[in-house]
C-alpha cells in the first residue's frame, strides 16, 4: 500500500512536538515516527541523533513546507 507520505522533517522531540502543534492548527495530521521507541518495543536498541520523524500526506506538502519554513527561521 502506498500512503502517499513524505518526511519534512527529523529532530529533537521539543521540534517535534512544536512542528505538530503547528500542523495541528492547520488541519494537517502528520504521522510521528519514533525509530528509538520502536525498536525498544521491538526488544531492540538503538541509538540515534534524531530520535524522531515527521510525515504528512503529500497533498499538504505546500502548506506544510510554509509552516515548517517560517518554524525554522524562528
């Protein structure tokens, strides 16, 4: 299956949660990808520098890439 997603970003988990806030607000729904928690879950260990990813559907790619822009430059 494909979903149609596309990563915009990967950081910290303070970015993360403020990235989401601000999608939240403009009705997107990104998808939160935690490689570290997942492989602990899983049993295994991990290590990483950016422990987490933010995915939205690609249709929202426009409005996302504004958010984030103006977020960064910030």
């Amino acid at each position: 299956m494909n979903y149609n997603y596309i990563k915009i970003f990967s950081g910290s988990l303070v970015d993360v949660i403020s990235i989401k806030s601000l999608l939240e607000d403009e009705n997107i729904s990104p998808v939160i990808k935690d490689v570290s928690e997942s492989a602990r879950l899983a049993g295994f260990g991990i290590i990483t520098d950016f422990n987490q990813e933010v995915f939205i559907h690609s249709d929202q790619l426009s409005i996302a890439n504004r958010i984030l822009k103006n977020y960064l430059d910030n």
